[in-house]
C-alpha cells in the first residue's frame, strides 16, 4: 500500500510536469508540492502505525504460522481468522474448506448473522453439499429460525437418506413443535435405515416420548 502511495505521488508529479513542459509556474508548483508532501510524510511515519501498511501481510504469517504448528493455531484469534479468510475467499471463492472454517469461526465467535451470510455463499458454490447443509440448519436452529432448519434438514435428508443426524434433528423440531405425527413419520422411516439397532432406536423413542 505505501509503495502504491509513493508511485501515484510520482506519476501525478511527473505528469503535470509533463502537461506543463516544465515552466517556471510547473516548477514552482512542484517546489511547493515538496514542501507539503515531504513533512506530511515524516510526520505520519513518525506518529501514524506503520502495520497499517504490512497488515494483510501480517495476518498471512500469524496463520500460516498456525497452519505449520496446530498448537499455535489454537492461539490464532478468531477475529484474525476470519479477516484472513474473507481476503482468501474473494480471491479464491471455490474452496470449500475456506468457507466451511470460515462460518464455523463465525459461529464460535457470535457472529452469527456472518456465519449464515457465508453458509449461504458457500451453498450457492456447493448446493449439495452435505456438512453446509446440516451445519446451517444447526445454525439456524440454535437462532431459533426453527422453519428454516426445517426447510435445511428436508433437503439435506431428500439427498442423503441415510444421514442420521438431519433425522434425528427433524424428530426433535417437530417434537419441540408439538408436530407429534410428524415426528412418528420421521422416526419410523429412522427404524428402517437402523434396522437391527434396537437399543439406539429405543433410546431415540423413549427420548422423544414417540409412542
């Protein structure tokens, strides 16, 4: 950034120079424009913060610092984290594990209307995909936006029948919701994918109170 700054200083400078083929007005312009310029700068390089120029970079480091050492990575804060991934993903939107630690990071963190906005950025790249799907529904019931999760779960279940966890979140939605058919109806097409399991079927009934 500070060497983009100095650049464009340059060629504005030169280009009025040029424009005005050096006369004594130019010249004196640009004496002038010195004398403003050069002070500013060492005023600010001697007061301002110059990380505000390397930040990106310094954010790049400290992860991938973390990334070589998973201890540190434990350190990274989540704040440094997500900035790091927002840069990252507006250079590179197809990466499916940057969206995913980016909305999980997101969610950690109590951002949670960030966390929903980058599910579902990373829904429109990957609308089948499994985790996005049950962790915005996870997402949205824990916000209480129970219909959503619901909307979520369904269409996380209709294309992978057999993900236990969408079925059991359903069971206990529709409990919550004094939606009891509803809840029969899921937990019986459960018994079928988990034929055999009777004590984990019996715990999921006995739970749910599904008689």
């Amino acid at each position: 950034m500070f060497l983009s700054l100095v650049i464009f200083l340059v060629i504005i400078t030169l280009s009025v120079l040029y424009l005005n083929k050096f006369q004594r007005k130019t010249l004196g312009f640009f004496l002038v424009f010195l004398l403003i310029t050069i002070p500013t700068t060492i005023i600010y390089l001697s007061k301002g913060n110059l990380e505000t120029f390397f930040f990106e970079e310094k954010i790049n480091k400290i992860v991938q610092e973390g990334i070589n050492d998973p201890e540190n990575f434990k350190r990274i804060s989540p704040q440094v984290l997500i900035i790091f991934l927002e840069k990252k993903l507006k250079k590179k939107p197809n990466d499916l594990q940057g969206w995913l630690i980016l909305s999980r990071t997101c969610v950690l963190s109590g951002h949670y209307q960030k966390a929903d906005k980058y599910y579902k950025n990373a829904l429109e790249l990957f609308p089948k995909n499994e985790n996005i799907l049950l962790e915005i529904a996870l997402l949205k019931k824990k916000t209480n936006q129970t219909e959503s999760a619901e909307k979520y779960l369904n269409r996380l279940k209709n294309l992978y029948p057999s993900n236990i966890k969408a079925r059991e979140l359903l069971i206990e939605i529709y409990t919550n919701n004094y939606m009891q058919m509803k809840a029969i109806n899921e937990y019986k097409e459960l018994t079928i994918i988990k034929k055999g399991e009777k004590k984990y079927l019996e715990s999921i009934k006995k739970k749910y109170n599904l008689n």
